[in-house]
C-alpha cells in the first residue's frame, strides 16, 4: 500500500496558522491534499496534526485524520522525520503496513500530481531509499559570498574568482515539496540526502519556501503568473 502523509502542526510562528491560512481562495495545505488525490498514487491521504481546526479542514478536503499527533512532537524541534514515523509506528498498531510513503509538505501550493507520479516511478525503477523534489540554484554556489563581522566581503571558495560560470558544475538543493520513501527507511530514519536517494529534478519557477511574510507574497505573485490550472 501507498500513503500520503502531510505533517501540519497547529503552532506555526513566523506565519501564524500557515498551514491553513487562505490562498487564492484555498487553505494553503488544500493545495497539498488536492495534488495527492489527482496523482492516483494513494490508496490513503493523511494529515498529521496537533489542532482540531487544521484537522477539520483537510478532513473537508479529502484527507484523513485517524489519529492526532501528540504534543511531544508539535514542538518547534521536531523533526519532519519523527513525525512520519510516528505516522507509520501509529498505522501499524492498527493493522496498517504501508509499503511507501510520501511526505508532501502542507505548505506546497506549486506540486504537481505528474511530478508526484515520477518520484514514485524514480523510487521504484532506480530501487532507492528516497525520492525527492530537488532544483538547480539559481547562480553558481561556488561563487556565493560572505560577509564579515565589519561587513567586509569573501567568497567561500576564492580559487572560483575567475572560473566561468559555464565551467562550474551545476548544484541542486531541496524543493521542499516531497519525499517519497520505502516506509521501512523512513521508520529507521535513513539520511535523505545521500547515495541512495534520487532526485525528482523541478523546474525553478515552481519552487518557492513559504517561511517568512516575503516567501508568502513571492508564492502569490509566483502563482498569479503560473495559475492553477497550469500545475497540476
């Protein structure tokens, strides 16, 4: 079996109510639950949440809230590890034994069901650990800079000061969207970022962190330019 579990704590603090706030007319985790559902991947959908109100609402959408979370994994210190395999340690004392999971973020306006449909065929085909959303950054990291204490500027790796762009070898970071895995590797809490993961390669444009007030307005104007009905 196939589950989709999509963690969203009530006690958001730099965006409070983040998970369920309104955008472009959804709570924000609708988006989530909707892209799951359009996939096909899932014979189950659930929500793992500390909050009544949260619950209620992806409830509303089409998820499933079996069980709450306990307050011990609400905390601002809690892994998105722990949580899915709480989900799954949960699932299994009712009978449950789910094959894989995907963690899909509450907070991912811009995934996509095909993009979905390709990690779990990525998973299975390259017989990986993990599959997850990942894309390029948008300049050479190896010219990236810091600043001193005094403001001062250095690079972080000055032996790039002259190399040219297209000579640098491309990087990739995470999107933030999904991470499907073999259930037993999310439950020994395997590394993601290692040799026996694979990447579900995104386009720049639909990658955006939500985690500040300007993370939200570049995801508005972001998806007033894209429109719904060009993601999923």
């Amino acid at each position: 079996m196939k589950f989709a579990i999509i963690p969203a704590r009530g006690g958001s603090k730099r965006i409070p109510r983040k998970n369920i706030k309104q955008f472009y007319g959804k709570p924000m985790i609708a988006y989530s639950i909707e892209a799951a559902k359009m996939s096909g991947c899932f014979d189950r959908i659930i929500v793992s949440t500390d909050d009544a109100e949260i619950a209620h609402v992806a409830e509303t959408y089409g998820a499933e809230v079996p069980f709450m979370r306990p307050p011990e994994l609400a905390d601002d210190y809690t892994t998105t590890g722990q949580v899915i395999a709480q989900v799954i340690e949960q699932l299994s004392g009712l009978g449950e034994r789910p094959e894989l999971i995907c963690c899909i973020y509450a907070t991912a306006p811009f995934v996509h069901s095909s993009d979905l449909k390709r990690g779990l065929e990525l998973l299975r085909s390259e017989g990986a650990d993990f599959a997850f959303s990942a894309t390029t950054f948008p300049f050479p990291i190896q010219r990236a800079l810091r600043l001193d204490e005094n403001k001062r500027v250095a690079m972080f790796q000055s032996e790039h000061l002259l190399t040219r762009s297209q000579d640098l070898e491309e990087a990739y970071h995470d999107a933030g969207q999904f991470y499907w895995g073999k259930s037993q590797a999310f439950v020994e809490q395997r590394p993601i970022f290692s040799p026996s993961s694979v990447a579900v390669i995104l386009p720049r444009i639909r990658v955006q962190d939500i985690d500040t007030a300007e993370d939200w307005e570049c995801s508005e104007a972001l998806f007033s330019l894209l429109g719904d009905g060009k993601l999923k």
